[in-house]
C-alpha cells in the first residue's frame, strides 16, 4: 500500500468516525432538548387566603390555596399552604414549607413552634430557625386586607 | 428421532457456533480454593433477574399518571391474581440488591480483589452501585402515595444544591414547575428504561473484565488444581440463589409492601421517612445547619465515593493479606460502622407526636362517616360505593368537599341532601375534614362514649367554640371549661343560655340535641381542667 493510499485511508476513516460522532451527538441534542423543561415563571398576584374572620386566636392558622395549573397535557391543582396570623392591627403570613428541603412544616399547639416533620427543623412564631438544618426563616409572603370583602389576601 | 434433534443442534451449532460461545461462558478455570465467598456477585444478579422480571409483571398494569398510579398500584396489590406477592417480590427484591451489592463490595474490599490489573472493573462495580441505588430513588416515586411525594421532594431539592448545575439539575428532574404528572412519566422512563439499560451494559462490562482477567481467587493461593466454573461454582450459586431466592418469598408473602395514603402536597401530619437504605443519608442531613448543609447532602456522600473509586491506588501494597492492609480496611470498617449508626440512629427518629394529632372535629367527623345513614347508605362491603377505608382515600380534597356537600354533583337521586340549617353545616364540614385525616390512616382508639360526645361536640358546639386549640370563636373558649364551671351550669346554659345569661347570643339547645347528650357533654367539659 502506498503512503497516498494509506493517507487516503487515514482520512476516510476520520470522516466515519467523525461522521457517527454527528450522528450520536443529532440524536442526543434532540432527546436533550426534549427533556430540558421548558418553565414559565408566573407572576405573583393577589389571591384570597381566608376570611379575616376564620383567624383563630392565639394560633397562626393554615390557609391552603389552590391554584389551577398546566403540568404538561395535564391540568392540576397546586396546592400551597400558608401560615397566616394577627399580629398587633396588622397580619403576617408565612410560607409552610421547610427552607432545608422543602417538606410541609406544621403548627406545634402545645410547644408554640413551627416544626419539620422531615429533619427535625424548629421555628418560632415568627419564622426564625431555633433549631436545626434549616438555612433560612421560614419565607415571608406579602399579605394585606381587602376591607371591602373582610378577606385575607396574598401574593403569591 | 433422536437423530432428528441431533442433526437439527448441529445445523444450529454450525450456523451459530453457539457450543463454543456455551464453553466459554461456563468451562472457566477457577483458581483452586475458590468457595462461598464468591458466590455473591451470583446473588446480586439472582436478584437484579428478578427485578426485572417482577418490574415487567408490575408493568402490565401499572399507570404513570397522577391520576391513576395510586390506584393501579392498589388494583395490582388487591384486583391482579398474585399481584400483592408479585408487589412484595419487586419491594423486598430492592432491598435484597442493595444488601447483596454491599456485602459483595465489602467482600471484595476485604479480599483485596480490586487489586492490579482489575482496577476498572472495581469501578465498574461502584457505578453499578450507584445505578442500583438510582433504581431504589426512582422506584419510590411511582406509587404515588405521601412517601414516594415526599421522598421526591427531599431528593430534588438536594440536587438542587448541585454547585453551578443545582437549578438546572433540579428542573431536568422535575420535568414541570412543580412534583407533578411530567415528574412521574419522567421518573418512570428512566426507571424503565434509562436505568435498565445502564445496567446491562455495565453487567456486560463487569463480567467481560472479570473473565478478562479471571477472578481473584482466595487471599493467600492455594496449592491443588483448579476447578472449572461449571457445574462446581455453579452449583454454590445456585444454592446461594435458592436460599436468597426463599428468603425473599417468604418476605413477600408475610410483610405487604406499605401503600400508604395517596400524595398530598398539603398534608401538614404526614411524617416522612425514606426506605431503610436511604436512612443513614437521611439522619446525615440532620447535622448540616444552615449553609452547610451540602455538606451532609453532597459532599460527604461524594468525597466517601470518591474515596471507594480510589481505592486501588490507595492500596498498593504487595500482599492480599488483611492484615498487612490494616491502613486500608481499619478505616474503611470505621466508614461502614458510622453508615450502620447513622442508619439505626435515622430508623429511631420519630416527629413530635402532637403535630400528628386528631382534633375534636375530626374524631367526631370520622364517627360521622361510619354511623351516619347518609354514608353508610353507599358507603358499605355490598353497597354502590367503596367502602371508606382510612388510608385509601385516593379522590382530592374539593371533590370530596363537593360530594359530601352536594349530592347532585356526584350521586344525583341517591343520596338525601344535607339540610340547609347551621347543624347540617357543621355536619358537612367535620365530615370533610375527617376524610382529610382519613387520608392518612384510621382515627385513634377511644371509648365509644367519647367518641359520641365528641361527634355531638362536632355537629352542634365545634363551630363557636375552641377546644384544644381548635374550633370556631364566636364563643368563649372551653378548654379549661371546668375551671369555671359546673356540670349544672353548662348543661342549664346549653338547654337555654337566656335563663343563666338574659344578653346571650348562643342558641338554645334544649329539644334540638338529645337530654342526655347534652347531659353527657356538659360532664365532659366540667371534666376538662
């Protein structure tokens, strides 16, 4: 075989392999593209959370609202909770979920704290970590009265 | 005819050359010594087979949507022929991989089989570990109960934490904005399908590498000849197969697999737990406050891997021998040790107890659903509906709200309408925060007595008054009601309020209730001190 042959060789054989790279990679680019989600923020607005008068005293109450909402060909419900409590003339309203890992924290009657059913997780009334992983206070969201309807609104 | 066959395998053999591939999967010299010990890479793929097999079957009638999985998970455990054994070999077959997977790469760390020149394929097994692991995550979600939601919460946000790629990794797992139906069909695909085929190409590879080098053979070698791999070795692994194998049925058969209610993103009283293998991760996450905590989720769990993958070049000493390797496997011991602690410490873990705890309106809206005509009419072993089974509740939250309140809706011309009065009211709304409870599981056991002073509580006291943290506020709270209070007093003030207090806005109860539920209940509350 000459040394043009075996160029000639050389070269082809870089063109295959290069030729099924393209191909492998065409492939993989499209099931890539298919599987990155393709996710619009909603904008926050205003919703009703409770009736100002369904607030118990002395006890942050768990508001839930539902939201209809596309998940693909599908249409559910996202449900989120909210704690919402009279403090002084003005109301606070915090969200439920866990700032470690997202689980659904709940009222704790009898030690007057937030706790994580998760990882252990404690908050006080007002939100701040008294005890364990939790990176954040719980997160604040943004509540106000509408006086005509007496309800309790919220941004989310 | 005997002919016949013979002359048909030779055609076969000669067009396929299949005796010569039998050969040489089977007649592998092995080296002289070889024993039980090596019997355990038999067992893990004895119990991946059966994975595969059991998921196949589960497969044929499992659903992947959030509307159905739930209830084709249960249709399989109650409606398929074998369906709860074949469930409870699928759920105990994870949990025999993973122990078989452990105990083989402690074999092998001990033995010192990842040695020169078989480097690779110790990693090879690690990244099977690994997949295994992947499995155990993905298959959690797919019955779509409060564990498998929950579970699924917890392990997206920890990819989260993923330096620079967090984001992007959490929305590739979640498919959607939110835990939802893409999240399912996503986690199904690659249970399903991405996953099994990762396994098989790197049992391929496992095997050819070992074949490829042959296996180790006992630390210190022996003198004698060596034994081919079949029938000899074979014949442990079986045995090793069948004793796992029987193991396994009879975990199947004794211990269901758990369904638990179906997932509820709102539920404030579940408390979540992964599966066991997951524990030691699970109670590592509780040491990590604040900032830190990527290191309890990500770090350590790499840096150990990272660890296990370098272990070849750890460890290069001349000998096999334990003993001159004490700087390799005394640490190592230690690894493993903290992983058992940590998974029996996760395993101990309970939440408060409180924060689980049914309230009067509940208890008494659970008493409702069982007695009441207006449920039990349907709701019965024989009736036009299923029977209301706590913990299998699997219709959401405002359907449930809209059946109980309006029977046209659901059950138009079978069912009474409930009255439009204050009493009906209550009625309807103790009932349907009971089904919200009932989700979960049943309500805690008491006496009857009390469980009809608190269904009475329920219907005609609970939306005015506050017991136990809970209840409306129209009226005084009654928590402490006997401080106050005698037995004669509540019950004259429940008969009629005008007669001890002429400016009272409480109704009168006398001829609405039953006197002896009012008595009953003026008693239980002089009780409460």
């Amino acid at each position: 075989m000459s040394a043009h042959d075996s160029d000639r060789r050389n070269t082809l054989a870089k063109l295959v392999t290069a030729g099924i790279g393209l191909i492998g990679a065409t492939l993989a680019g499209l099931v890539g593209a298919a599987a990155t989600p393709r996710v619009t923020a909603r904008a926050p607005r205003w919703r009703k959370a409770a009736s100002m008068f369904d607030l118990p005293q002395d006890t942050p109450f768990a508001a839930v609202l539902a939201d209809r909402q596309a998940d693909g060909w599908y249409e559910t419900r996202k449900e989120t909770v909210v704690y919402l409590e009279k403090v002084g003339d003005d109301y606070r309203a915090l969200s439920a979920t866990c700032t470690h890992l997202g689980c659904r924290v709940s009222w704790n009657a009898e030690t007057k704290h937030f706790h994580c059913p998760c990882h252990g997780g404690v908050y006080d009334r007002d939100g701040r970590v008294i005890s364990g992983p939790p990176p954040a206070p719980l997160t604040r969201v943004n509540v106000r009265l509408n006086a005509q309807t007496s309800d309790l609104e919220v941004e989310l | 005819m005997k002919g016949l066959w013979a002359g048909l395998v030779d055609w076969l053999d000669n067009r396929t050359g299949f005796r010569k591939l039998r050969h040489h999967a089977l007649e592998e010299p092995l080296p002289a010594g070889t024993g039980w010990w090596f019997t355990l890479g038999s067992v893990l793929l004895f119990g991946l087979s059966v994975q595969a097999l059991t998921g196949i079957g589960l497969a044929l009638f499992y659903a992947p949507t959030p509307d159905h999985a739930w209830d084709s998970v249960r249709y399989i455990t109650t409606g398929v022929r074998g369906g709860a054994f074949l469930r409870g070999l699928h759920h105990w077959g994870a949990s025999v991989v993973v122990v078989a997977a452990v105990v083989h790469l402690v074999r092998v760390v001990f033995f010192g089989s990842y040695r020169k020149p078989r480097e690779v394929n110790w990693i090879v097994g690690i990244l099977l570990l690994q997949v295994i692991l992947a499995f155990g995550l993905t298959g959690y979600l797919l019955p779509w109960d409060q564990r498998a939601y929950w579970a699924t919460v917890v392990a997206i946000n920890i990819s989260k934490l993923t330096p620079g790629l967090g984001e992007l990794l959490a929305s590739l797992l979640r498919g959607g904005s939110e835990i939802g139906a893409l999240t399912l069909t996503r986690w199904y695909a690659i249970h399903v399908m991405v996953l099994p085929l990762a396994l098989v190409s790197l049992v391929v590879a496992h095997l050819y590498l070992m074949r490829r080098h042959g296996i180790s053979g006992p630390v210190r070698p022996q003198s004698g000849p060596s034994q081919m791999f079949f029938p000899h070795q074979a014949a442990r692994d079986l045995t090793m197969a069948a004793l796992v194998g029987v193991l396994l049925a009879v975990l199947a058969w004794k211990g269901a697999p758990p369904l638990e209610a179906p997932a509820d993103p709102t539920s404030s009283n579940y408390i979540p737990r992964p599966e066991w293998y997951f524990l030691g991760l699970f109670q590592l996450l509780k040491y990590f406050p604040g900032r830190w905590e990527v290191i309890g989720a990500l770090v350590i769990p790499g840096v150990a891997m990272g660890l296990l993958v370098l272990l070849p070049w750890l460890d290069r000493g001349r000998s096999r021998e334990a003993r001159q390797r004490m700087a390799v496997l005394v640490p190592f011991t230690f690894g493993l040790a903290i992983l058992a602690t940590l998974t029996v410490l996760g395993a101990r873990d309970s939440a408060p107890a409180s924060a689980a705890r049914w309230n009067i309106q509940e208890i008494g809206g659970a008493a409702m659903i069982a007695t009441s005509e207006r449920c039990t009419r349907c709701h019965r072993a024989d009736g036009l509906a299923a029977a209301i089974e706590p913990g299998h509740i699997s219709k959401p939250a405002d359907w449930v709200a809209m059946h109980v309140a309006d029977p046209e809706v659901i059950a138009a011309g079978v069912r009474d309408a409930p009255q439009g009065s204050a009493t009906a009211q209550a009625e309807t709304k103790a009932m349907i925060a009971a089904v919200s409870r009932l989700r979960s599981g049943a309500p805690p056991a008491q006496d009857a007595a009390t469980t009809h002073i608190y269904r009475e509580f329920a219907r005609y006291c609970f939306s005015c008054h506050v017991v136990d943290g809970a209840g409306g506020k129209d009226g005084p709270e009654l928590t402490h009601a006997g401080l106050k209070l005698s037995t004669e007093t509540i019950e004259l003030r429940i008969i009629d309020p005008k007669m001890v207090k002429p400016d009272s806005d409480m109704p009168a109860f006398g001829g609405k209730m039953a006197t002896e539920d009012i008595r009953a209940i003026a008693q239980w509350l002089a009780s409460r001190k």
